[in-house]
C-alpha cells in the first residue's frame, strides 16, 4: 500500500466528493444511489491509483468514473436510448479507467453545471420534509464529505444514530419524491433559509459546543466555513449567503484567542486580539460590504446573518474591548430583534444594552426575560444576569445566578467556568459581556 496515494485520495475525496455526488445525482435523480456511484469511484481509485499512479486530474478522474458507473447502471435499468446518448456522449473515449485529456476542458465548459449540480444538491439534503437533526446529518455527509464516523464523533452521539439518521433521510426524500432540482422562485427564499440554517447550526455547534468536554469543536468549523463560502460562490446575488459567509468568517476568527493553554474558555473582553486572525477579518468585512451592496442594489433591508455580521465587524473593528461601539451593537441589536425577534436575540441586545447603557439598563431587559419559558433551562440567561448583577455590587445574587447557570450548562468547559466567576466574586472579576 502506498500511504502516500491513500493521503491524496483522501484529500481529493474530500474535496470533490459533493461535486461528484451532485454531478451523478442529476443523472440518477436518486441521492442516496448517487452517493453509492460516487463511493464506486472511491473504490476504483483506491484499485487502481496506487498501482498505476495518481493521474494528472484526480478531480476529474472520479467525476468521469462516478459518471461511467452511473451509465452502467442506467443501462441496466434499460433507460432510453435517446437518453444514454445525451448522458454517455463525453465518455466514450473511456477505456481501462483511464481519463482522456479533453475532460480539462470538458470541465471548464461545463463549470455553471457543476455549479447548478451542487445547488440543487445542497437544497435537497436540506429539504423541509426532513427534521433539522437529518438536514445536519446529510448534509455533512453528501456536501461535506464527513464519514459517519466522523460525524458522530463531532456531535458526540453514537455512530448507529447518525447511520441511521442519514439513512432515514435518503429514504425520506425517496418516499416525498423530492425533486432532485433548484426551488421554484416563489420558494427559493424559505429554502435557501433552511440551508442556511443548517450550514448555521454546524458553525454553531464548532464554536461553542452545546456539550462534552471541549468548548470548540474546530472541525465542525471549519467545514461550516468551507460550506458557506462555497454557497457564496454558488449564490452570488444572494445577500444572506454573503451575510452568513462574513458572519462565520468574523466570529472564527476569534477562535485561537477563545481558549488558553488548558482548553479553559476566554470570554471576548479578556481576549487578546493580538491573536485574531486578520485575514479571517479581512474576508468577513469583505463579505459583509458585499452583502450590504447586494442589499441596497436589491432595495432590501438587511437580513438576520448580515446583521449579525455587522455586529461580528464592531467587535472585528475594536481595538480593545473598551473601545467597542456598544451604542451601535445595541442598535443593532434593535434592527434583529424587529427582523427576527427571539428571546435570544433579546438576550444578546440586553448585553449590549448593558455595555453601553450601564448595568441596570440590561438588568431590565433580562429581567422580563426571566418570565420567558423558552430560556427557562438555558444557561446564558442565568449567566448574563449574573455578570450585570456583579457590576452592580450584588455579589450575592450575581454567585446565586452563576451557580445556577452552572448546574444547566451541559458542556464542561463552560461549567467550570461558571463556576470559577460564582467563586471570585469576592475579587474584582473581568467581565464576560458575551460568549465571545
């Protein structure tokens, strides 16, 4: 075995798989069978390369290959002629697996395809007949090319939930008929959404870990990161898919300063920004303004992830912690709250409200959200009142919040920071002001 063909295979697998599985899914019209055909080519390539040699285009190697065994298999099903002519016309060259040099410029002239391919790819594993958990699951799976493996051990469940998860799902979309196609444009606002939302969710989950033993789960990052841009290219009048792009891009590049040597978390106004990562800055500012442009040509107000990039660039922008526009993010705050009103976002503007207002202004706000059932057990609500509460000289109450933040925190990192500031209330203690 050579380990250094397994290593390229891998890589080039990684890379290409979404695009191979959406090139084959337009063919079949079966995602499920597809990604079958897709991993045959795997196969074939883990066959074949280590005693022939990589060839010169890898990419397009597994794409033709994925695509021959995607003909067989229509011949098999005895398909029309007509349309094994339309299908078959740019692989007849094929012999022994071997690709020849025209597929190079085969695929330049078909890159808006491959494109449209991934598309309707990415609205399907994140079509609204299937529970957001499957739309995670199948995504990661067919776009990110994420092994189940893989997925399971970044979510922390057992590798037979995901299995059965993603195998759920392809067996939903079989059953619903869904249409391996773009969304009509009466529909395409609500779909795009719903991709959003799962490419959210994954970021999400990457930056601050709902539970286990680490705060980040940088892997789920930076695939969340990847999908994103790689919706932006696919999208590109389309402000939300720029506006998430600026928003991942912004909040990442914080990573490296939101955990010290132990893995113990380092909450945003006691990070040092010397550790931001400026090219990161630099692309989601370059995303956001794009996004904004999008906006103002298409006289449409600003979405929810723009908006929450536009906050993201405040942080970006500041120098230090004190030199935050608070006034803005507040403001801010009050434009997302009208877009997309949510407890949470009503938490995250208290915050806000609370930094550049003073203490008891954001205690007021988190106040009438201590009667909302739906952050009954999350712990941020506990938490941020804690932190306002300390800023205000009530320790007691302030150590009673930070405990029971504590006992609803399921992530460990973030309990035992909890209740490290419930213990050292007696000292001054820096302030969180937010997740970071």
């Amino acid at each position: 075995m050579h380990s250094g063909t397994h290593e390229a295979i891998s890589a080039v697998w990684r890379i290409e798989s979404a695009r191979i599985v959406a090139t084959v899914a337009r063919m079949v019209r079966d995602i499920g069978l597809a990604e079958e055909l897709a991993q045959d080519a795997l196969v074939a390539a883990l066959e074949h390369w280590p005693r022939d040699g990589v060839p010169d285009n890898p990419a397009a190697w597994l794409v033709t290959t994925a695509k021959r065994k995607a003909l067989d298999h229509l011949r098999h099903l005895k398909m029309r002629g007509e349309k094994l002519e339309e299908l078959g016309h740019d692989l007849e060259a094929q012999e022994a697996l071997v690709v020849p040099d025209f597929v190079d410029a085969l695929d330049a002239a078909r890159q808006d395809d491959i494109g449209d391919d991934l598309l309707r790819l990415i609205f399907t594993a994140c079509h609204p007949v299937l529970s957001t958990d499957a739309r995670v699951a199948l995504t990661l799976r067919l776009l990110g090319g994420l092994t189940t493996h893989e997925i399971a051990r970044a979510y922390l469940v057992p590798e037979p939930t995901i299995a059965q998860r993603i195998v759920r799902a392809k067996r939903t979309l079989n059953e619903a008929k869904a249409p391996f196609e773009l969304p009509r444009a009466d529909a395409l606002a609500d779909r795009l959404a719903s991709v959003l939302e799962v490419v959210y969710l994954v970021f999400n989950e990457g930056y601050t870990a709902t539970a286990g033993e680490d705060w980040m789960r940088p892997a789920l990052t930076q695939e969340a990161l990847r999908l994103g841009r790689m919706l932006a290219e696919l999208a590109p009048t389309e402000p939300e898919a720029h506006g998430l792009a600026a928003l991942m891009e912004l909040q990442a590049s914080r990573s490296a300063a939101r955990v010290d040597a132990a893995g113990r978390p380092v909450l945003l106004m006691a990070q040092d920004r010397a550790r931001w990562d400026r090219l990161l800055i630099r692309r989601g500012l370059a995303a956001l303004q794009h996004a904004q442009s999008l906006c103002q040509a298409q006289a449409r107000p600003m979405g929810t992830y723009a908006l929450q990039a536009a906050i993201a660039a405040c942080h970006a922008s500041a120098p230090t912690g004190e030199a935050t526009d608070w006034a803005r993010i507040a403001a801010l705050y009050d434009a997302l709250a009208q877009t997309a009103p949510s407890p949470v976002v009503e938490l995250n503007r208290a915050v806000a409200v609370g930094m550049a207002f003073g203490p008891a202004a954001g205690l007021q706000i988190i106040d009438a959200l201590q009667r909302d059932k739906a952050l009954g057990n999350y712990h941020w609500l506990p938490s941020v009142r804690g932190d306002l509460l300390a800023r205000l000289g009530r320790h007691e109450e302030a150590r009673a919040e930070f405990m029971r933040a504590a006992e609803l925190a399921h992530n460990e990192r973030e309990r035992e920071l909890l209740m490290e500031r419930a213990q050292g209330l007696e000292a001054p203690s820096p302030s969180g002001r937010g997740l970071g």
